[in-house]
C-alpha cells in the first residue's frame, strides 16, 4: 500500500481534485483509482499519477491475475457534468502525449479517443499485454498512438520504459468492473460461463463443446456463437485470496444491459453448469442508477411495493445480489453520487 500512497499522493497534490475511492486487489495485483475534479485539474492529476507509477513500479516484477501492460495500466476520462465525451476524447490524446514527450511512457489512445476503429476496443489495445511490449514497440502496425521520441527505432528499448510499460489512454461513459463469485474453484467453469454470457461468445467448435475443433466459414474465418449479454466483456478466473472462482466481467453500456440483468443472466448460467453465484464484487465505483434499477427489480419480483425509501430499495439490491459476500459494501464508499455529495 505504500506503493499506492505514494500515486494518490501525487493526484491529490493537484489543486481541485477530489480523491474518490482507491480499490486495491490482492489476487489481481491491480488497484483502482478514482477521482474527480475540473476537466484541467483531472488530466494533471492523471499526468502527475501515472509519472510516479512509472517511478515507483517495475512492471519486470509485476504479476497477477488481471490482464495488464503498464504501471499505469488503462486510465479512461469519464465525463461526470459540465463536459462531453468528444471532449474527453481530445483531452485523453493531448494527456496521451505528454505521457510520452514528458515522461516517456507509450499510450495507446483507446474507446472515443482511438484513432483506428480496432483501437476502441481495450483488448487490443492490450493484446499480449506486458510480456509482448518488445514486438509491440517495434512492430509498425502495432506500435502504440504516441511512442517518446526515438523509441522503436531499433530493438533498444530504455530501462525507463521496460519498468513502466504501455499505458492505454482513452474517454468512456461510465462502466461497472463486476466480480461475480462462483461456488466452486474451477477456472474451467468459471470461464466457460463468461463465454456464454459476453457479448463476443465463443467460437463454435465440432461436437459443440469448448475444446473440439473450430468451425470455419466458407472464407475460412472461425465461426462465433454470440453471449447472451451485450455490451460486456468477460473472462473467469481463481483468486486465491477468497478461495474460489469468479466471472469477471466489464459492462460498458448501464443502459443495454443493466447490473440486475447481468446477475440474473450470469445466474442462470452457472446453475446450467452445476453451479451457483454466491455473491458479487465491485470493482471501484458503481453509478447510483444501477443500484436503484436493481432494487426496484427485485422488490418487484419478490412481489413488494417499490414505493419505499431509497435506503430500503438500496439495501435491498446489496442484499439480493449479495454485494456485501466477500467483504462489507457501504454505499456511501461505492457509488458515485453519494460520494461526491460527501465529499464536495
């Protein structure tokens, strides 16, 4: 923690910002960070962050569960009021830029700031995360948007650079980081119900199980059978900090796909495989909507009024998607409107 102490320190020097919530995982080596402040004040926080990251953390020592490429690994500005995200977008190309003339870290630009319509998306970005970062500094059609001046040019690449790897830069709406733990250890199950339910599937293979051979097309490409959940991305793992397995999931539109709908889908895939959620993690901040909406769902399906307090139709959502299973979940510590209301 010491090593995070030192990166808030560094965004909370910035006049303006406000601190919000530092999310750290032990099983993913991985912390989340989120602050909040004038569009000026964000990008120079972000800036001076991500510098003392590169400073304080060796991505040659770095490993853990969450797939990753950077000290800084992705920092996305989401905009909150009073901005748009086209405007966000420029923002993150300019702090882009200086990350790699100021402080020599490569960035790719990513979401509504990519300049290649594959670059939206995060995972390409992030393809063959730190350990490839040799051939993607040194590959023309994978080098990252904004490289520090020299960099590339030959098989060279600086201490500087092998310490902090690449940082993906980039302008989002706001997303849910979800965990959704499993009664049981198996990864294999685990990932096989993240292939059910991400919006990207699976490839289809002979014999429709997940290790015969692919299915091609009469073009020769793989053949995809599509998840039940738009608008996420999901993989599943074992963390061993808890002892069991979890789908970890990204949902990038609240709106297609709400967090009770995710929970309830998820659900009902581990039961077809023999297993059960037990409960639900999330990661960072969560908007106020997506616990009101799920309160309100399930004080309906249990046949309830939903013409309660917004306490109860809050509590009622922590309990029914087990939010407090693996630790204690205080709303006023995870959702973003509450925060800023106590803290600005």
């Amino acid at each position: 923690m010491a090593v995070v102490k030192q990166i808030t320190d560094a965004v909370e020097s910035v006049e303006g910002v406000t601190l919000l919530n530092v999310d750290p995982g032990a099983a993913t080596n991985r912390t989340v960070v989120t602050f909040v402040g004038s569009p000026e004040a964000v990008c120079e926080a972000a800036f001076r962050g991500s510098k003392r990251a590169a400073e304080v953390i060796d991505m040659r020592l770095h490993h853990g569960e969450h797939p990753r490429q950077g000290a800084t690994d992705v920092l996305p500005l989401i905009p909150v009021s009073g901005v748009t995200l086209e405007e966000c977008a420029t923002m993150a190309r300019r702090l882009a830029g200086r990350l790699a003339s100021e402080a020599s870290i490569p960035c790719y630009a990513y979401e509504a700031a990519a300049f290649k319509p594959e670059r939206k998306n995060l995972a390409v970005c992030r393809a063959g995360e730190y350990e490839a970062l040799k051939e993607k500094l040194t590959t023309p059609e994978k080098r990252p948007d904004f490289m520090p001046e020299g960099v590339g040019e030959s098989s060279s690449i600086p201490e500087s650079i092998l310490r902090s790897g690449c940082t993906v830069v980039g302008a989002r709406d706001f997303l849910i980081a979800v965990n959704w733990n499993l009664n049981t250890t198996s990864v294999e199950t685990a990932n096989a119900i993240a292939l059910d339910v991400r919006e990207k599937g699976r490839i289809k293979r002979e014999g429709g199980t997940d290790t015969g051979w692919p299915i091609h097309d009469e073009n020769g490409q793989k053949i995809r059978i599509p998840g039940t959940l738009k608008c996420t991305k999901a993989i599943g793992w074992y963390i061993e900090e808890y002892g069991i397995a979890q789908v970890s999931m990204n949902m990038t539109n609240l709106q297609v796909t709400p967090l009770h709908v995710a929970y309830e889908e998820v659900c009902r895939c581990a039961q077809n495989r023999g297993v059960r959620v037990t409960g639900t993690e999330i990661i960072g901040l969560l908007p106020r909507k997506s616990l009101i909406d799920a309160g309100k769902y399930f004080l309906t399906k249990g046949h309830r009024s939903t013409d309660v307090t917004e306490e109860m139709i809050v509590k009622t959502a922590i309990l029914s998607m087990g939010l407090g299973d693996l630790k204690p979940f205080n709303p006023r510590e995870k959702v973003i409107e509450y925060l800023l209301a106590d803290r600005t």
